[in-house]
C-alpha cells in the first residue's frame, strides 16, 4: 500500500500483513460515481476486515444460541464465545479481570451507564468536570448527572482561535479541586484530532479523589490502549470505530468500583435471587448487562482486537499519525483553509478537520462524493465547541488502517477543483 | 463535473449563494423568525415588516451552504409583496420543485432549485429560509426547524 511510509513504519513479519491491508476489507473495493472509492470518513465509522465479517457469520452459522442460562451443546458454545470475547476484550485494554468489561451498545451508551450510575452518588456542592472539547455523547450524559443531583458541571478551557492549544492544563489546577468528583475527558478529539495527556490528567483526578472517565472512541482503535498504565477508572468505547461490528462497545470500569455501583437497567440476566419483594444483584459485569446481550457482535468484536494486534497497535498509532501529519501539510497550502487543531509537529492522530470562509462542509462533502471521496461535515455532534471556535461546521478527513498516501492527494485535487468552482482559488 | 452536480449548482444558486439578496437585518422589522437545520448546523434567520397581511419588506441573515443560503435569497425576491396564503402555495411549488424536480409550466426562477431532488439529504437546505418565513408569517415564536425534536 504505502511502500515509502510502510518501510519507515513496519519491519519483520508485521510488513506482510500491512502491505495486504487493503485487499482485507472487501467494502474498499467499490466505485463510487464511478471513481474509486476514497473512505476518508473513519471517525465517524471504520470498515470490516474480511475476519470481522466472517467471525460474525461463523457465529450465526454454527453457535448462535442464547448465553448464560443454557445447558445445550450450542449455549455452551455461546456462552464460551461470548465470555472470550471479554477476556479478548480485557486483554487489549490490559485490564486486570475480564469482569471489568461491561458490553454495552457503544461509547454512547457507557458513559450513560456511568453517568446515571454516578449520579445516584452525587450531591449539590460536588463538581463535574469535563472539557470544552467533548462529544455531545461525553457532555450531555454529565449535563443530565448534574440536573439529576444537584452537581455543577464545570470545563477544562480549550486554548487558541483554532483549539491550536488544546487542553488549558494550567487551569486545571484552579477547577481540579477536592470537590470534583468526576473527570471526564476525551482522549483524542473527534473534531480537532488532538491527543490528550491522558495519563496526566488520570494522575491529575485520581490526587483529587475524582473519579477519571476516559472517551476512548477515537483512540481505540488507532494505537495502544492500557487501562491500568494510565490510571484510569473508567473508558468507554465503540466496537465500530475499531473494525467491529456497530451495536456493540465497552465500558471499562474497575473491579473495586463496579462492585460498589449500582446497577442502572435491571431484569433477567443481572440477578442473584428474586423473590416478589426484590432481589439482589450479580456482582459486576453481569450486573451491568441486564437482558440478552449481543452476543455475536461482541464475537466479532474479538476477532476486531485479533486483527488489529497482528496489524501492531503501536504501527497503527505510527501510520495513523503519519496520514494526519501529511494531510495537515498538503492541506495548509490551500488558499483560505483554516485548519483546527494542534499545529504541523503537534500530537494529532487519524484526523484533519477544516474550513473555509466562502465555501461550506457541505457542499465540499457533496462536491469531494462525486470524485468518490467520502468526508464528513458539520458540527461532529460538538456544536459547543465549534460556537466558541466561531464556526458552525467544518468539514473533516479522517484516517484508517488502509488509506494511503495516494488518497490524500485524490482529497487536495478534488478540493482544489471546489475552491476553483466557487470562485475561491 | 457530473450532470447531477451541475444541476445541482445552477448559476442561478452560484449568483445568489455569492450576492446574497436582502441579505442583513431589518430594522424597521415587526415579525423575525428563526430557522435551524440541526444535522448541518445550517442557520437562518428571517425579518419581516408587514403591512397589513403583506409582506413590505423582507431581509435574512444566517450561515450554511450555498444551497441554503442562495434559496433564503431568492425566497426573499419571491415572496416580496405578497400575502401569507400566497407565500404558502408558493412553497408548496417549492417544496413540489425540490423534491420532485419537476418545473413549472411558467417560468420561475424557482426552478433552478429542481436538482436538489437528486440529493435527498439537500432538500432541507432549500427550504430552510422558507420555513422561517412561514413561522415568522404565523407570528410562531417557535423556531422552525428541519428536524422534530423536543427538549
Ligand atoms: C469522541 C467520541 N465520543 C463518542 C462518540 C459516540 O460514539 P457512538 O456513537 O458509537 O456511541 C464518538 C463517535 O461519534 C466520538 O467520536
């Protein structure tokens, strides 16, 4: 695929499996308005790999069965391929325990798991801290925690007219007080590409006595991710933007803290006894995950973290930043273009995110999709965000595992004949 | 350039996405009305100064792409003038325009807008400016917006 960066990237028996990667998602082999097509839309979803497809039939074709209650041959067999999927799970996080990891439907999901789970142990004096970076999905859950208690929410500022600066770290002292309970912060935007000092700001809420709640929906499946070196409580995350199915994610909690939390949906599943007074509840994850799970796609889930850890996470994070890196460049050099985010050199990773003052993300996206490049624009559900950057949408490239080089020139000629159409360059 | 896009971007659409008309706000306005299309971020915000059930003036202001802009505009020439129940079949050949891209026998400048019907997710630009207009019109303190949503 990209013989000149791979050679810099990949060595030994990893560089096989690179230079095929594109010959593993079949989805990439597809004209669109008869060019090839260009998927430079991986924030908002990644594409399966031929063995996430297959681990997800193979399921359905031979073990499809209920898990848990059953004693058959094929629940059995589910209840094994479901309950390895977490320990798969667990692994490629580095968690402790595989019952640290909660299925949920997505990173949307888990952080509502943890918010109102949270919430019920709030009261009014006790602060939310989140940032002014956040996804709706890491903001509004916590604007709901603090309604619902009586908590105030407060933010870590965001610095520079383009969010050049990131995180205002040096605030954080002033908000990071004893009275911050929670610490909910992204790990990589979706907006700006940014990388956060993850670790830093785990360390930070931890001496404080908060609680830390990683975003990791953009960082999952772009580079290593270790739950227990970065201190963190809890990180939620999607199966979709990793190579999994969508439908399926993760909330990882730790053990000590999932056991003293309260269950937030209840039925079958996530009890103990019940009699027609009450019941009690299964410890952690069970407790979490009341009803039916998703049983297949947290298989296929697994097969995505397989897949990913033959391809190396840390050539993952190498290549995806590489992209970023080379979009950044070619992309400064349009005339106009306001580019968001840490500046060239800066730790962006997967992703560039644009404007231009006379012409809008969505005519650059429905321009770019007739030359076969699929980008996304608008407010990437972080319209707090884009009001005090001064914008209403931007539109936005985003990398994955099979782009290439090439792509990013197809995307600077597609927008170079946009800009001229409206009489911008 | 495919036929589709070139439909799409008529030069119509192009002149007024780049010479916005009554483009600002009115003083002198005593209806306004705001529109948002929340998927895109698109704004529009619609004054109107009536005179009687006339419309006597008409000016909007906002953001969002040239599709949406350049409709407010030409909606602002179109819609001058005329009578509330008059804006309403006038949309209703809009809306008919855009989502059909069948035109009308006589001759409007409306028709420029036919080729959104070939892009499904563009309708609600075209007819953003016109749902403020049709709020403001009403006396709906509401904003209008392209999405039903509730708080
Ligand atoms: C940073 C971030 N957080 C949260 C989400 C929400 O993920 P999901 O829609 O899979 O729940 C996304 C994806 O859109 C995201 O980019």
């Amino acid at each position: 695929m990209n013989p000149a960066l791979h050679s810099a990237l990949v060595a030994g028996p990893a560089a096989d499996r690179w230079k095929n990667v594109r010959a593993d998602f079949p989805i990439l082999h597809q004209d669109v308005h008869g060019k090839p097509l260009v998927y430079l839309d991986n924030a908002a979803t990644a594409h399966k790999p031929r063995a996430v497809i297959d681990a997800l039939v193979r399921f359905y074709e031979r073990d499809n069965s209920n898990v848990h209650r059953g004693l058959h041959a094929l629940s059995m067999r589910a209840t094994d391929a479901y309950e390895g999927a977490r320990a798969r799970v667990a692994r490629f996080i580095n968690a402790a325990d595989p019952s640290e990891i909660i299925f949920t439907r997505g990173t949307t999901e888990s952080v509502n798991l943890v918010a109102r789970s949270v919430a019920a142990t709030l009261r009014p004096g006790d602060v939310i801290l989140c940032t002014e970076m956040e996804h709706h999905s890491n903001l509004v859950p916590w604007q709901q925690a603090a309604r619902a208690s009586g908590a105030t929410l407060e933010f870590v500022p965001v610095l520079g007219t383009d969010a050049e600066g990131g995180l205002d770290l040096a605030a954080l002292d002033a908000l990071l007080t004893p009275h911050v309970k929670v610490f909910a912060f992204t790990h990589i935007s979706n907006t700006l590409g940014c990388i956060n000092p993850v670790a830093e700001l785990c360390r930070r809420a931890r001496a404080v006595g908060a609680l830390s709640v990683i975003d990791a929906a953009q960082s999952i499946g772009h580079g290593p991710l270790d739950v227990r070196a970065l201190g963190a409580d809890y990180v939620a995350f999607s199966g979709h933007k990793m190579c999994g199915p969508t439908g399926i994610g993760v909330l990882y909690g730790r053990r000590a803290l999932l056991d003293k939390l309260a269950p937030d949906e209840t039925g079958g599943g996530m009890v103990v006894t019940v009699d027609y007074a009450g019941a009690k509840w299964k410890p952690a994850p069970e407790r979490f995950e009341a009803g039916t799970p998703n049983v297949a796609d947290a298989v296929a889930l697994g097969a995505a973290c397989d897949y990913l850890d033959a391809l190396g996470r840390p050539e993952i994070a190498r290549h995806d930043e590489a992209l970023a890196a080379l979009a950044y460049e070619k992309l400064s050099a349009l005339p106009g273009i306001r580019l968001l985010g840490p500046r060239a050199g800066g730790a962006r990773r997967g992703l560039v995110s644009f404007a231009f003052a006379d012409v809008h993300a969505h005519d650059i996206v429905t321009f770019a999709d007739e030359d076969g490049v699929a980008l996304r624009g608008g407010h990437h559900c972080n319209q707090p965000l884009m009001r005090k950057l001064g914008l209403t949408s931007t539109t936005r490239a985003s990398f994955y595992v099979y782009n290439t080089e090439q792509e990013i020139d197809v995307l600077v000629a597609s927008l170079r004949r946009i800009l001229k159409f409206f009489g911008s360059a | 350039m495919s036929a589709d896009l070139s439909e799409l971007y008529q030069q119509v659409i192009l002149d007024h996405n780049k010479r916005p008309r009554n483009r600002g706000k009115l003083p002198t306005a005593n209806r306004v009305a705001h529109g948002d299309n929340p998927t895109c971020g698109d704004q529009c915000n619609v004054y109107l100064r009536l005179d009687g059930d006339r419309i006597a003036e008409i000016s909007f202001d906002g953001s969002g792409c040239a599709i949406s802009q350049a409709s407010a505009s030409l909606m602002t020439t179109q819609v001058k003038g005329r009578t509330g129940p008059e804006v309403e079949s006038l949309y209703r050949q809009f809306h008919h325009i855009v989502t059909s891209g069948e035109t009308p026998d006589e001759i409007s400048d409306l028709a420029a807008f036919a080729g959104v019907h070939t892009f499904p997710a563009r309708i609600k630009c075209a007819t953003l400016g016109w749902h403020a207009t049709l709020n403001a019109l009403k006396g709906d303190a509401a904003d209008a917006t392209t999405e039903k949503h509730t708080d």
